[in-house]
C-alpha cells in the first residue's frame, strides 16, 4: 500500500492513504533497507499492523528532490518567505535559500510579508535589488490580506513548500491560503498570553485536488552548501550575461582585473548588495573544511 508521509513527530510519521485517510507508522527496518531518514513529503510502502489507524513503512520511494533545510522532500516549488521588517530580512540569508532551491533546481518564488509596515521606498529598494534575480518576486501582507489571491493561482495542482526565517508569516499566510485550516501563528498565542507559536515540524496542509502546502519551522541561518567555490557563480543568474567576457578564463569575479562582473556592478548593472554577498558566500566556500 502506498501513501505520502504529511507529518513527522517524535519517531511517528503520519501517512495519508488514499482511501484509507492518515495512518499513524513507525518506520522500523526501513533505514536499513535504504538509509533514508524519511522525510515529509515522501511517497511510502507502508503495511498495516493489526492495531486500529496504524502502520509501518516499509520503504520509501524514490525522490525527486529533498531539502534539508527545510526538511522536506518532492517538492514542486518553493515560496522563499522574508518580512519587510520585523524581523528585517537578512539579504544575506535570502540568497543563500535562493542558491538552495537553485542547487536543487526547485522554482522559488520570493515573497516578502508585511508590507503594510512599510513604505514604497522600502518595497521598491528590495525590488531592485532582486529584478534579476531570475526569481518572481510578491509584496504582501498578511495583516491586510494583500496579495493572497496571486499566491493561492501559483499553487494549483503543485507541491509548494514554504521556507524563511521564524517570524516572518509564513504559518499567518497559510491560514490565509485555506481558511479552514487555523495553524498557529504568533499572534494567537498573543491573545492567549503563552508566548509565541513557533511552527516545530513540517507539515502538509491539503489546499485542493493534488495541491499542497507545507508549513515549515523558520530557521535563521544556512551554513556552506554543499558545492566547490567555482559553482557559486551559476547561481547568479544576472551574472549570465557578464562572465563570458571576463579577461581570465575562470574568473572567481573577487579580485581579478579585467572582470566584467565588477564592472557590471560598478556600472549599476548587477546590484551592489548582491555582489557583495556573492563575495562573502564564496569567502566561505573558500574557507570550508574538506573532508
Ligand atoms: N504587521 C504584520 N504582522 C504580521 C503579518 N503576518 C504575520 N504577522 C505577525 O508576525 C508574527 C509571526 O507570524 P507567524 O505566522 O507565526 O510566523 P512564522 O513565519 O510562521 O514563524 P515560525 O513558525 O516561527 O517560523 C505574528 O505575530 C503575526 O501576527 C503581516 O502581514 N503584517
Ligand atoms: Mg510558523
Ligand atoms: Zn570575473
């Protein structure tokens, strides 16, 4: 029997069957079988115990993609979810979930909460900044219910998962997204007086006919990806244009003279901010360990 892992707590993974509704499994054997942890979002083998509403995996079924951060897997598209303030977004932050999803070749779409805390010139700094980011870019706001419609039409029929920093909205347009479902947000726990709701565990939230959304704990750092400095740059999609013409084959686009890419930057052409955290990621790569 076949089903898909929607929730992951404490060594118990909930298995939607088709037909059958959610099974409550454990995953005994299957490590062994593939070494996979199973992860929210994977398609399963699962066979029923004899105890009521429960089950075992006993395989999980091959993926087309996983993420760590969130951990995740099959997964269609990614909302990449920052706030306008409170919390500022860490730019730097940002880019590394875009190289994220671009490593593992999963559409992000970029949107940024809580618009109505902020004004144009706030809204219009970060759109230039992204313009060429290759990503499309959404300004909302939760509070308001601004900008809701254009998230639910990106959704249809797809896996989306969310991703972002704790704070920024993501469990408050969720429960936007399909009001029947309420999942706790930071401001509900605020009239209950019991601290913030912070989202624990993935989570899949069932929107329609073969759609999907997955809530996602927030996390506030990525740490060295798992790819050689040289790769960085593919994952620049405005850098496309410039690199060919750099005056040295494999230009790293840090200190070389002649690089076209710093000239770019310096001509207006690929934003500042960008460049920088470009440097600073690769600085990074540079440093990692090898094992
Ligand atoms: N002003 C304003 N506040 C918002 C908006 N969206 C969410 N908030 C508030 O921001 C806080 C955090 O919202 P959550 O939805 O819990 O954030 P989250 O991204 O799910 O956070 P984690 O689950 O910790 O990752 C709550 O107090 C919300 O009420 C918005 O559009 N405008
Ligand atoms: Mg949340
Ligand atoms: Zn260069």
């Amino acid at each position: 029997m076949q089903g898909r892992i929607i929730r992951g707590i404490g060594g118990f993974y909930y298995v939607y069957v088709s037909g059958k509704g959610i099974l409550e499994c454990k995953a005994k054997g299957v490590f062994r079988k593939n070494k996979l942890k199973p992860l929210v979002g994977d398609f399963v083998e699962v066979s029923l115990l004899s105890e009521e509403g429960k089950g075992n995996i006993d395989q999980v079924l091959e993926r087309k993609n996983e993420l760590i951060r969130p951990a995740v897997a099959n997964i269609d598209q990614a909302l990449v979810i920052f706030s306008m303030t409170g919390p500022e977004p860490n730019l730097n932050l940002l880019d590394r979930f875009l190289i994220m999803m671009r490593q593992k070749e999963i559409p992000g779409i970029l949107v940024f909460n809580k618009c109505d805390l902020v004004g144009e010139e706030q809204r219009e700094r970060l759109r230039s900044v992204y313009e060429k980011s290759g990503c499309k870019i959404l300004f909302v706001s939760a509070k308001k219910q601004q900008g809701i419609r254009e998230i639910k039409e990106l959704l249809e029929k797809k896996t989306t998962t969310v991703a972002g920093p704790s704070g920024v909205g993501k469990s408050s347009l969720i429960n936007l997204l399909q009001s029947s479902v309420n999942m706790e947000t930071g401001s509900i726990s605020e009239k209950i007086q019991r601290g913030k709701h912070t989202t624990r565990h993935a989570e899949f939230i069932f929107m329609g006919e073969d759609t999907y959304i997955l809530d996602t704990p927030g996390f506030s750092s990525l740490a060295v990806f798992d790819m050689e400095k040289e790769e960085l740059e593919q994952y620049y999609p405005e850098f496309e244009e410039y690199k060919e013409n750099c005056r040295f084959h494999g230009c790293s686009h840090t200190h070389e003279p002649g690089c076209r890419i710093k000239e770019a930057v310096e001509e207006g052409n690929i934003n500042k901010e960008r460049y920088y955290n470009y440097l600073l990621i690769y600085e990074e790569l540079k440093n990692k360990k090898k094992y």
